[in-house]
C-alpha cells in the first residue's frame, strides 16, 4: 500500500472535493480517496501503483486534471 498525493488546481469548493472522492472510490486499487479544497491536492492511498494513470484518468475524465506530478 502506498500513499500518494495529487495537486488539482480546479478544487474550488465542497462539491468539487465530494465529486472527487465519489468517483475515486470507484477506481481499481484505490483504498481511500481524500481531497482537500484548501491545499487542492488530493491524498490517495492505492493498493497497486499502477492505479496511479487510472486516478489521473477519473480526474480527467470529471474535469479536474491533476497538475503533472514531479
Ligand atoms: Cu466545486
């Protein structure tokens, strides 16, 4: 289990977070999803690394792209 942290820009409210976690937690390998409108950032802890392209695909897919991760 890892955790992992994303940087999304377009987080701007109590909705976005809900929607976020929502679709979060229906993405394979994903164990808890927690995003945070104040730093907008999204803390995501994953059973398997590779669910990391899958994350950033259900991100784009609800029109919140994460920031490319360093
Ligand atoms: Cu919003």
């Amino acid at each position: 289990m890892e955790s992992i942290r994303f940087d999304v820009p377009s987080i701007s409210c109590a909705n976005c977070v809900a929607k976020i976690e929502r679709e979060l937690a229906k993405v394979d390998g994903v164990i808890t999803a927690k995003a945070d409108s104040t730093t907008k950032s999204v803390e995501v802890t994953v059973s398997d690394a590779a669910a990391v392209d899958r994350i950033a695909a259900a991100l784009q897919k609800i029109g919140c792209p994460p920031k490319p991760m360093k």
